[in-house]
C-alpha cells in the first residue's frame, strides 16, 4: 500500500528528530514504523544502531519477523523489542560490567507464590497471637479474605505500581499514616517483608516492575562512555509503537534515552488505550508528547466509511487528556435513499446466550463458506477472560475452530497436575479412603480401569479367603495394593500391572523425598515413569483435536520442568513440596509458556489482547448493560488510584467513575475499529439482562438470523440427512 503525504513526511524526518506522532485507528502507524526504520538504515545508520520497542512481547515478536522481510539485511539481533526485554538488557549490562549476578526476571506464579507465603505466614502469626498488636493487616481484612485470588492480584498491581511510582515502604508508611489509610500502612509492612525475600533469594532476581524502574534510574545515571551501557549505548533512534499503552516507568526511560542523546519517535493513539489497570494512563501519552514536535497521521487505511464514522462516533464521548489533534469527526451518512444500505456494521440482540452462541457461529460460517474468508481472518472479541473462555468452548462445539491465546495456569493442565499430584500424595503420612484411587488416576488409570481393578481385587480376594474370614472392601484393598506393589501384580492383569507399576512409582518418590531430592528431580521421574512420552510424541506428530491436545500437553510438562529448575536455582528457602503445592494451587498463568501462532482458527479476545492486529470479520460478543460499560473501580480495596495523585489533589468519586467510563470506552473503540469489512455486535436481551447502552452508536438491532436449510457444517450435513432418511414421508431419500 503506497504511503499518504502524512505518512511519508514522517518518514521523511530527520534521522535525529524525535516527537510523537498520533493517528486514529487505520491510520497506519505501525507502517510507517516499518517504512522510517528502512529509511533510517537507508540513510546510513547501522541496524544496532535503531531499534523499535512495543508495550509487550507479543508484539514485538509480529513486528520482529515485519521488519526483517522488510528492511532484508543482515541484523545482530531482532530490530523489534518489548519495553522490558531492552530494560533487562540494560541492567544485565550494567551487573556483567560491575562483577555483579546477572538479573533474573519473577515470573506471575513465581511472584505469586511468595505473595502467598507471606500471607500465609501473615495468618499463622494472628491464629498464634496473643495480643492484638501482632496483626498486621486490618480486622476487616481477615484471613479468609486474604487467602483469595482477588486479594492476592490487588496486591501484587499495588505494589507495582508502588515501585512504578518511586514510592518506598517508609514513604507508603508515612503516608498512610498522614491520610490515616489503615491498609497502606499494613501494605508498606507487608512491602517491607516482600523486598527482603527478594533480596534473599540466590542470585539477582526482580519483578517487572521493579526491572524497569532499576533500567530507569542506571540511563539517568550511567555516563555515556560507560561500557556498563552495553549494547544500548550504540542507539540512535528508538521508534516505539503502541506508545498508549506505555506506563510511568517505561515513559521515564524514553525520557532518559532521548536526554542520552538517542531520537525517541513515539506512535500511539490515546484513545484506544486499554492498560489504565496496570498504569498505562492516557496521561503518560500526553507527558511524553509534552515539549517536542507532534505529527498527525489523518489518513484512513482500515475498514469501510461506515466502521470509520462508528469508530469516530465512540471517540467523541472520550474525554480529551493531552492529545486529540488526531480525532476525526463524525460524518452524516451519504448513502442515497435508493441504493442498498450499507451494511457492514450489524448489531443482533438474541433471546438468549444458546441463541446468541447459535447466531455467532452461523454468521462466521457463512463469511466462511459464501464469502471465502479464512478463518485467522475472522475475530471475536469479548470484554473480560471469563467471556473469552466462555465463547472459546461454545463456538468449537458449533465447528467453528477457535483459540484464545489465554494463558493459563500450568495446574489446571491434567497432564501437569497428575504428575504433581503424584509427588503430592507420595510425601503423605496419611491418605484419606478416596487418594488411593487418586493417585492411581493421576498415574494414568482412568474411572473404567480403576473399576476393573477393584472388581479384580475384590475377586482375588474372596478366592483367597479362608473360610469364614472376612473379606476386605475392595476400597481397603486398593490402598493396601499402593503400599505394597505385590498385591496389584498378584492378579496379573492389565490394570494390575499399571496399579503396581504406579505404587512403585510412589515408593521410589517417597525415597526421593527422604533423601531430600530437589522439585526437578521429583518431576523427572514421575515424569519417567509414566510412560507418557512415547505415546503422546506420536500423537503429536499427527493431526486433529488428539493431536492439538498432546502438543499442548507435552509444552505444558516442558514449562512444569522449567518452572522447577527455576525454583532450584533460586534457592528461597522453600522445599520441593512447597513449590509441588504452589503450583497445584495457583491459579495465575504461566507467563513463559509460549505457544506458536494458531493457523486456520478464529481468534477469540479480550480489546487488550488485540494490540497490534485487524480482522476482516470482527464480532463483538456480549456487549450487555453492565458488563460493558462495567464502571466498578480498579483498585478498589487498597484505593491504588491514589497513590498517582498527591496529597491535595485527590478525586471525588464522580471524577473516578467518568475515568471509568472513558477506559470503558477506549476499550469499545479498540473492539470495533479492528474490523476491515464486516463488524457485527451482539447482546442477549431477556428478562434477566439486556444490551448495553453502547448500542446506541449501532444501527437498529436485528433479532437472530433464520437458519437456512443448509447448515453450513459437516456436522450438521450429516444430522440433517439422516433425518431425511428417517424421514417416513420421504422413504426415497434412502433409495436414492
């Protein structure tokens, strides 16, 4: 696509000119980031010497292989980078350089495992306790409450975005203390503690957060001869793409990169932000435009006129922080009464959500089959992950092939957790009547073999029995078979020979432990011992669902393994069992398990998920009254949104719940300006719920569409058949 006036005067710029330059969605920011960057090295600059930084590493990796078919030269690394990767980069430089251990970055689980620790350590003192002075944290904020996932996430992004904004535990403690916050004094002991595991652990170890800030205060510090700068003391120019969705920190190592002398050319659009819950504010935007040259990217290279006017509909009702030179204004409709209305925009309100799932799926088959559109190029977007999984499930039994690219916690994979369980039970004193069973499934048995086993069992023993002895419950005799792998081989079967080979599995483990084997070590022979690797190599060499399943299984069990190398090289203080039981009982993603780009499904996302994409077909799903817009306050329990403001200038609740509902907003924008050629709304409407407020930027909603005789699948081919077949007014069809 050849460059508009306003992209080729960017690209035209001065190779130590730096700025902001804005545009609306389908403007072609990211373009003309590819385009200035092969300039930049037409114009002589080496590849080390230019460099582009996205939010996220996601991005990065789509603009990484962008760049390198582009500019088609050789590169001492990739050209495309995320924010914390070139942080990382500068601090490891910096220890290598002063003899200092090299950096290593927290992972979610990791750092939620010590979260809770903590915690946990947090509610044994209070139950030991004997005066009320040992609490630290409120009454209100009993235990029970602070055991919860929620509790632990609200704690984890306050203290990001304490490190974020330079705020120490003495300085939190005193402010609290001077706004007579109970809880901010209770979080800046519990801060106090949290740092001084980290400086505990082996080695260098940081949270992102604190990664940043660290990179931040060396590039404000370090002299530009310093080899401590390492490879980044050779940049130039850093372009940076999706700069909305930039925090505090990484806007304050842009600044201490452009006083270093390097040219910062910023992209971004304010109004499609959607990292407001982790800092990412629109004000960072407008403090980095603050002071140097803005350029405005008007042209319209997404979507039809009719997605263009809805997009500059929605942005209008956001309010203005900084930066709105880039906004286009609404257009009347030109569309001549006469003519076939434009209908590239369709909004549905459905009976309910079976109806609504049934409406999705047949309009994606149809763009599918009748109008020829691959399914990556098809995209469904929903407001929260709870949605995502929800419509993930529901369209993939309506054959439509989805993947969602949600992460998720490495305990909830069953491969994963069968052989954690299998550790778990093996380091128990006592075993409660169903864990025999248990352990037997987590070894590979499934509910069929565990009921031939005990039927075996059962029958062994009453040919056995002296007469008039009693007989044990078949229950009794599978645990007695897991103590002693004898009994199981004793009734040589099929599930016998498992059963035992999984007690014998048990015991070597219960060795292990008493000898004091690390959490790897543990894991590699549970792990061994299944027999899992060989069958579900070979299903992963071939095609299908089984296939996608074993693939996902056996990355799952490659991160398992990590994650326990990791915990041995840290060196916490916490045992092999502490880290088999944090992980069976975390529920936070993996954030290291990366899978490859899913080929030939549809997407389904949250608006945050789709930075840097666009979809020919984009449906928004579940656009209800309450759940989008939803205005509950981030942050809400510990008032992290104060923190940002100073002591004299806090906001009043209107003032919060219209930020809000502008984030709310930023996000629908995002949603409906991904789509190139077809967007199409949805909202269940019945006595329960009904559709959002925001349908009143869409065009009169149509109920669900009639099914057509055909149904558009191989499935449906085939049930609609046979009731042609079984059909007695249509006895031919069987003939024919």
């Amino acid at each position: 696509m050849p460059l508009d006036p306003a992209q080729r005067a960017v690209v035209a710029l001065a190779p130590t000119a730096s700025g902001v330059v804005v545009g609306a969605p389908g403007s072609g920011k990211t373009t003309t980031v590819v385009a200035r960057v092969r300039a930049l090295l037409e114009a002589g600059l080496a590849p080390d010497e230019v460099l582009v930084l996205t939010p996220t590493r996601q991005v990065a990796t789509v603009l990484r292989d962008r760049l390198a078919l582009e500019v088609r030269v050789a590169t001492p690394g990739p050209l495309a980078r995320s924010l914390a990767a070139v942080a990382y980069q500068l601090v490891r430089a910096n220890a290598v350089h002063a003899g200092l251990p090299q950096p290593q970055l927290l992972t979610g689980p990791d750092e939620d495992r010590i979260v809770q620790d903590l915690l946990d350590g947090d509610a044994d003192d209070e139950a030991e306790a004997e005066f009320e002075g040992a609490r630290r944290w409120p009454r209100w904020l009993g235990a029970d409450i602070r055991a919860t996932r929620g509790f632990r996430t609200e704690l984890r992004a306050f203290l990001a975005e304490c490190t974020t904004l330079g705020i120490d535990p003495a300085g939190l403690a005193a402010r609290g203390e001077r706004e007579q916050r109970e809880v901010w004094v209770a979080l800046a002991s519990f801060a106090t503690d949290y740092q001084a595991v980290l400086a505990r652990l082996r080695g260098a170890h940081r949270d992102a957060a604190g990664l940043v800030r660290e990179a931040v205060g060396l590039a404000r510090t370090l002299p530009p001869a310093s080899p401590a700068w390492g490879a980044t003391g050779r940049l130039r120019a850093i372009l940076v793409d999706d700069a909305q969705e930039l925090t505090l920190g990484g806007v304050e190592l842009l600044e201490a990169f452009r006083a270093a002398g390097v040219a910062v050319l910023a992209f971004g659009d304010p109004d499609v932000g959607s990292g407001s819950f982790r800092g990412a504010r629109p004000e960072n935007f407008a403090r980095l435009a603050a002071g140097v040259p803005l350029h405005v990217l008007d042209g319209a290279h997404r979507g039809t006129p009719a997605l263009q006017n809805l997009a500059a509909e929605v942005t209008m009702r956001i309010g203005a922080v900084g930066v709105i030179a880039h906004r286009r204004t609404p257009v009347a409709s030109t569309v001549p009464d006469d003519t076939v209305p434009d209908d590239t925009v369709r909004a549905y309100t459905l009976r309910s959500p079976g109806e609504q799932y049934d409406t999705i799926a047949r309009l994606l088959r149809e763009r599918h089959i009748h109008d020829g559109v691959p399914w990556h190029a098809c995209a469904v977007i929903a407001h929260d992950s709870r949605q995502v999984a929800a419509l993930e499930a529901e369209l993939a039994a309506r054959d439509v092939p989805t993947a969602s690219g949600q992460g998720r916690a490495l305990g909830e994979t069953r491969a994963v957790r069968d052989l954690l369980t299998l550790v778990d039970l093996a380091a128990r004193d006592e075993w409660s009547a169903d864990e025999p069973i248990e352990a037997l499934r987590a070894g590979g048995l499934d509910a069929v073999d565990a009921r031939r086993l005990r039927t075996a069992l059962r029958q062994h023993a009453v040919r056995t029995a002296e007469e008039g002895a009693p007989v044990p419950s078949a229950r009794d005799l599978v645990a007695s078979g897991v103590r002693h792998p004898l009994e199981f081989e004793l009734i040589d079967t099929r599930e016998g020979r498992r059963a035992a080979r999984v007690a014998q599995t048990l015991a070597q483990l219960r060795d292990q432990l008493a000898a004091g084997a690390t959490a790897h070590e543990l894991l590699w022979t549970a792990w061994e011992r299944s027999g899992w690797e060989r069958t579900w190599r070979e299903a992963a060499a071939g095609h299908g669902s089984l296939a996608d399943q074993a693939r996902r299984d056996l990355d799952a069990v490659v991160a398992l393994f990590q994650a326990a190398k990791r915990h041995g090289e840290r060196a916490d203080g916490t045992g092999a069992l502490a880290f088999v039981r944090g992980v069976l009982d975390s529920d936070v993603a993996e954030d290291r398990l990366s899978t490859p780009e899913p080929v030939g499904v549809v997407r389904v996302l949250t608006p945050a998920a789709t930075l840097g994409t666009e979809f020919d077909t984009v449906v928004v799903a579940g656009v209800q009254d309450g759940v989008w817009p939803n205005l509950r306050t981030r942050g809400g329990l510990f008032d992290t949104w104060r923190l940002a403001q100073s002591d004299e200038g806090a906001a009043d609740a209107l003032d919060l719940r219209r930020g809000v509902l502008h984030d709310e907003l930023r996000l629908f924008v995002r949603a409906v300006s991904r789509a190139t050629e077809r967007l199409i709304v949805t909202a269940v409407d019945d006595d329960d719920t009904g559709p959002s407020v925001l349908f009143e930027f869409l065009p009169p909603a149509e109920p669900a569409p009639r099914a057509a005789e055909h149904p558009l699948s191989l499935r449906g081919l085939v049930a609609l058949h046979r009731r042609a077949l079984t059909d007695p007014r249509a006895s031919a069809a069987a003939r024919r």
